[in-house]
C-alpha cells in the first residue's frame, strides 16, 4: 500500500511510516502561479515527488543534482497534468522548470 501525502501552503501533514516498518511514500506538490508551493521537501530514497500542474500554462521540470547534471528531464507538462518522479539515490536535488526560470525547490533525500 503506498501512501499519498499532499502539501500545500495551508497545511503540511507529515506520516511516517509506524510499526511494519518505513515504507516508500508519495509526496505530491503543486505548480501554482509559475511557482512550487514548497521551496524544500525532504525524502527517503524511494520516495516518490509527484509535481501537480495547477497552472494554465506547460511546465518542463528538471531534476538537476549537486554537482550540476541533469538527472532528469521530465519533459513537457501540460495543464492540469501529474509528473512523477521516484528519488533512488540520496543527495540535494535542485528543481527547475526549464520553461520559467524563476520557479525553483530543494528536494534532500537521504
Ligand atoms: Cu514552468
């Protein structure tokens, strides 16, 4: 069973896995008003990012580790559109949209 855990602005929840152990969660984020509506999230390797397109424009979001390679481009995003995104290896992670270059967060995963 695979949880989902939405964050917005108004509300961060948080499940940690209890009791049979940690399990790989889902995390979902939104791209509203050509921004990410968290600047840093932090994740287990395994985790998995979706980036909801809440605009009325495409996006193109790029993952880009630290020393500065593209680790993935997950292509063109329409509106209204899901991107998913499973974090296998540990580091600091910059998130862009390669279409707007001002939109930018942090994911960590250790
Ligand atoms: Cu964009």
């Amino acid at each position: 069973m695979r949880r989902v855990i939405l964050i917005s602005a108004a509300s961060v929840l948080i499940v940690t896995g209890m009791g049979a152990g940690v399990r790989a969660a889902t995390i979902a984020i939104e791209q509203t008003a050509l921004r990410f509506s968290e600047k840093t999230v932090d994740l287990h390797k395994g985790d998995t990012m979706v980036f909801a397109n809440k605009d009325d424009v495409t996006h193109n979001v790029n993952v880009i580790n630290d020393d500065d390679d593209l680790a993935a481009d997950l292509g063109v995003q329409k509106p209204g559109e899901d991107l998913k995104y499973t974090f296998d290896k540990a580091g600091r992670f910059k998130i862009r949209c390669a279409i707007h270059p001002r939109m930018k967060m942090i994911i960590n995963v250790n």
